[in-house]
C-alpha cells in the first residue's frame, strides 16, 4: 500500500509557519508523505490566522475552498482563529476537527484516528519522538524561541489567544539551532509573538542578545535573522550584538503601529514616537546598511487626519526603508472594539493606499543606495520563470541573479547589484 499523502495550508505570520513545519514533521514521522495538491491528499491540516477581519474570512474561504475541491479528505483545522472561535470552524460543513493551539502535537494521532484507512509506520513514530520541523524551500527555517505577549494593546486578540510571554529555554533552542545546521538550512529565523521579551521569564534571566551571541557561535552556521522586535525591546545590547556579529542579518522589524503620540496611547503601545525614534537611530548608525521595517496600523478609531499626517510625516523621516500597512480591523472582546468615532471603510482604505504608495518610495529608494554594491545572498531553492535565481540579501532585499552556479542554491554568496527597478533588483555573483 502506498504511502498516504498530507496538505497543509498556512495562513498569517512567520510563527505560524514554524507551527506549521512541526506539524508537517510530525504528520511525516507516520510514514505519510507531503503533496502540494491538497486535492490529492488524504490528510488536510488549515493552520488559520486571527489578526483581523480579513484573516477570519480568508480562513473560512480556505476551508471551503479545500472542502470543495477534496470532498474525501480529513479535513483539520487548527491555529489561532480555530483557538479564538472554534465554533465558528465547527459550523462549516465538512470540517472532520478543529484542534487548539496547545493541542497541535496530537494532530498526527487525531488524523490517523479519523481516517483509518492510514496506516502509520510504528518505526518512524518511535524513531521521530520530536522530529526536526519541516520546511519545504529548505534553505530557510524558522525557529520559535518565544510564545505569547505579556502587551496589552487595545486593538490585539493575540494575547487572549496565544497567552502570556513564555521563553524556550536557551539549551533547548541552541540544540534545535545546531540540529537545523546539521540538517543544511543556511538561514535561520528566529521568532515568537513577542521575541524581544525572550528570556525575562527564564531562570536565571537572561536575555534575546545573550542567546544571540551564543546562537553566532555555533559552527557552521550560515545565519540568523530576527523576525520582528519591539521598540521597547531594542536595547543597546541587542544592538551592539547585531551590529558585531556578520553571522546576524542586518535587519530588523520594528513595529510602528502609529507616528502620532495620541493614537499610541489609545493603542495602549508602551512606547511613544520619541522612542521608536532613537530605536531607529540606534540601529542605523551602528549599522547603517540595515534594512529596516515596520508594521503600521490606519484608520484606528479616532484617528483624525492631523494625527495620520503625523504618521506619514514621521515615517517620511525615518530611517525606514519598508512598511507593512494594515487597515484596523475592529476584534471582538478588545477595548478598541468599543471606543467612539470608527474610521469610515473607504477613508481607511485611502490611507492604506497613501502609506502603501509611500512605502514603495522608500523601498525603491533604499534599494537603489545599493546599485553597483556588493551584497550577502543566499540562493533560494525555487528560481524565477525566467531561470534566474533568487535570492535573499541579508537587509532583506529579494534579488534576480543572473549567471548564478547551479551550487548557488542554499549557499551564502556575494551579489553585484546591477539594476534596480521598482519591481526587480537584477544582480550576477561577484
């Protein structure tokens, strides 16, 4: 009998893709085999996303979508929408589970349990007790150091959902490290829910920076990249630690959320502009070729236009070279669900698209600051229609290189930056 195959779909942010590796590991240390056609799968697992509205409807369409399409199939449905509002998921027809975040280990079980007709290998269950997460490009894993959020925003469900701030601990996450070298990923990626809040729970305490330095010192380790950090969370230690290490990409996510003080503090964001500010600063000059993003949130309630201009008028004079704009998306059971003065759907879709506009601008022109430079890459495994390899610089600039060696892939290299334009950044080994 042949190997029965799985599916699995992921929705919403870096950390969930973690969740979703592991899940895959463990679907696959059954002696089941990964397919990309959820339609020809015998197992499907949905690993949905809450952060909005959007997320919610995207993550119902998903399901029924896949229903539709495999009429046959387990369906599983998991993550962060599935531990908010379960009966929602359950509502859907043709859903055969929904499972909670803290009960994800036991997918592999449940989904032998529904479809008997897959046969588990006992020798790969007792040879995987805790296999490697598994990530299809294979050059590229990420790692979850940290979990939950100790921040109370007042726009934010995650907290309710993912609980409070807790730290893997240091030997486990340095052991997974080495085990993710050892397995040829040049790239790690670390990340959490809060990453910058790693190590204050531990005992003794300890801190991001301390585990990155000795995470640098692992041998044969391509890289490591952080995810996303808090502005409070950018300390100078971390960025002493950033700025010594070549074995740290040069990059960073910062979120933002709002350039006016007013609206951070009905965010309940325990920072104000000033501080994301000296953060920025920080970062650039020890630095200075550091890519640097944020998340920034439009159309909070409340927000007027004087204090959205003053939003676009700092990160017009920032230091940043990327933003991921979002339009608020009103969470049930949030403070921010029941504050006066919604922003209308249309004013904030045009203020989206105002930030989006401004954010290719400062993309184009951080780029451009390259052109005829040389850059760190690593080859990515899957290349452009045109057979041009990508390949990811270490401040988070996606090139097309051309002329690139076949043994490229899943290797650091250095990249020639020889056109830029709003869409490609065209580089050829140097």
């Amino acid at each position: 009998m042949s190997a029965a195959l799985y599916h699995v779909v992921t929705l919403g942010c870096k950390l969930n893709q973690y969740d979703s590796a592991a899940i895959e590991a463990d679907l696959a240390s059954s002696g089941m085999v990964r397919t990309e056609d959820p339609a020809r799968a015998r197992v499907v697992v949905v690993n949905t996303c809450t952060v909005t509205a959007a997320a919610d409807a995207q993550s119902r369409q998903t399901v029924r979508r896949i229903r539709r399409a495999n009429p046959g199939c387990t369906l599983i449905v998991t993550g962060c929408y599935a531990q908010r509002d379960p009966e929602a998921l359950k509502a859907i027809p043709g859903v055969s589970a929904v499972v909670g975040l803290s009960e994800q280990r036991g997918i592999r079980s449940l989904a032998l349990k529904l479809s008997p007709d897959v046969a588990a290998d006992p020798a790969c269950i007792e040879s995987a007790e805790h296999p490697l997460p598994c990530f299809s490009d294979r050059t590229r894993a990420f790692l979850k150091i940290q979990e939950g959020c100790d921040l109370r925003c007042s726009y934010c469900v995650i907290p309710s959902v993912r609980g409070a701030s807790r730290s893997i601990d240091p030997e486990l996450v340095l052991k997974k490290i080495g085990l993710l070298v050892d397995a040829g990923y040049q790239e790690i990626v670390l990340t959490g829910v809060n990453t910058g809040d790693y190590g204050k729970d531990l005992e003794p305490r300890t801190s991001l920076a301390a585990l990155l330095r000795r995470a640098a010192e692992i041998p044969r380790l391509g890289r490591l990249r952080l995810n996303s950090v808090e502005p409070r969370c950018v300390t100078p230690e971390l960025v002493e630690t950033l700025a010594s290490s070549a074995r740290i990409a040069p990059h960073l996510q910062i979120p933002l959320q709002s350039g006016s003080d007013s609206v951070l503090a009905r965010m309940r964001r325990p920072y104000r502009v000033a501080h994301y500010r000296l953060a920025l600063e920080s970062m650039r000059a020890r630095i200075p070729q550091a890519g640097l993003g944020a998340d920034v949130i439009v159309g909070f309630p409340g927000e007027t236009r004087q204090e959205f201009q003053e939003t676009r008028d700092f990160i017009v004079a920032s230091e940043l070279n990327y933003l991921h704009v979002f339009s608020y998306s009103s969470r049930p059971g949030t403070p921010a669900a029941e504050m006066a003065d919604p922003i209308r759907g249309d004013l904030a879709r045009e203020r989206s698209a105002e930030l989006r506009a401004l954010a290719a601008e400062l993309s184009l022109r951080f780029r451009s600051s390259f052109l005829g430079r040389d850059l760190e890459a690593l080859g990515l495994r899957e290349s452009l229609p045109d057979g041009r390899l990508r390949a990811l610089s270490g401040n988070f600039i996606e090139l097309a290189v051309e002329g690139a060696p076949e043994h490229a892939v899943n290797r650091l290299f250095r990249a020639k930056v020889t056109r830029v334009q709003a869409n490609e950044v065209s580089a050829v080994p140097s």
